[in-house]
C-alpha cells in the first residue's frame, strides 16, 4: 500500500493494529533548513558498533541521544547516557508533543549522510518505552522513504517523509508493526531523523 503523496493535512497510514499519523510541512522549508544546519554543526555524532545475529556491525548511520538526565536508553547492546537539551530541541520537541498529545523526556537523533544510510527493519519497542509507546519522528533534509510491515500478515505500507514532516506512531504500532528506511541511490543530500519518546526508569 502505497500512501498519497501529495495529501499535506495529517492522515493515518495504517490500516489497523495501531496508529501512524503523518503530519506534512509542520516546519515551513526555510525554518527546516535552519534546523538541518543547526543539527548538522552543532551535534557530536558517534557511529557505534551494535551487536547484530550475535556479531559487531557498524551501524549504518550517525546517532545522538539527548534527554533528561538519568534517561539511559539500550538497543542493539549499545547503551547511551543522554546528552542535555539544546535550545533547537526544545522547540522541536514542543511542537511535538503539542501535535502528538504526549510528553517526551528523550530523542534519538540520527544522521542519514546520503541514501547509502539506512536503518533495517525493527521496531522502537524496547523494555523502557513501556507498552504502546508514543514515537513522534520528525524529518529534515533530503525526502526519503518509509516502510512499515505487518509482523503477522506481512502487509506493508510505504510513504515519503519529507523536510518538515512529523510521523507521530502510537497505540500498538511498536508491538504489531515493524519499520525501515531502506538504502536507495535516489538520496544524496543529508537527511536528519528525529524520533521523541518517552524512558520509564
């Protein structure tokens, strides 16, 4: 199921089993750049070695993890101590937890260098989220695409977060639905992914 593309009011993508809003042009395109750029500079990207099938991988893009003190965050063997708020992620996780209802206390920044970046299928449903988290994900940079699939029916649905978009997943989308953003030769310029949640400690 391939989802409009050119629709910009919020709308759901999934079918069932769990809630997945994307919300268009949050960020006007002037205002998302001045985030790209400020992200861009002033984050201090790692690249960590995750454990993946029982052996080390390089993952495939660049990570940070901002948050409020204490909020350590675990996936793939690798654990991350928060880094403390900037001012450009406090306005962003505002807007966010405006459109999505939702408080969050920590994000997880990525940087996609170029289509040869990517993120395999997974869901965010990690012990510290708690049960039916809510994921506010938002996008600046270059457009890229966005799968999710069913775990039982396989179904799939395919969209295209573009600079400025907001993705707000919640209900039982972590625990029934997985997602991933594929390697493509479209993409060159950088793409920074933003997903807000919330750690239970």
């Amino acid at each position: 199921m391939m989802s409009n593309l050119f629709s910009t009011g919020p709308r759901e993508l999934l079918p069932y089993d769990g809630s997945a809003i994307l919300h268009n042009e949050v960020w006007a395109l002037d205002e998302s750049h001045e985030f790209l750029v400020d992200l861009l500079e002033h984050v201090e990207w790692v690249q960590p070695m995750l454990q993946m099938f029982g052996r080390p991988v390089l993952q495939p893009r660049l990570t940070a993890w901002f948050g409020e003190s204490g909020r350590r965050y675990t996936y793939s063997g690798v654990a991350f101590d928060p880094k403390p708020w900037t001012t450009s992620l406090r306005a962003i996780k505002a807007v966010c937890e405006e459109r999505a209802s939702a408080r969050f206390n920590s994000v997880l920044v990525n940087l996609y260098r170029s289509g040869d970046d990517s993120v395999a299928w997974h869901a965010d449903d990690e012990p510290e989220l708690g049960t039916n988290p809510t994921i506010a994900s938002v996008s600046f940079g270059a457009t890229r695409r966005f799968d999710l699939k069913h775990r039982e029916t396989g179904e799939t649905v395919k969209t295209d977060l573009r600079s400025g978009s907001l993705l707000v997943m919640s209900g039982a989308c972590q625990h029934k639905w997985l997602h991933q953003v594929a390697k493509t030769k479209k993409a060159s310029d950088p793409r920074v992914n933003l997903t807000f949640r919330s750690i239970h400690v």
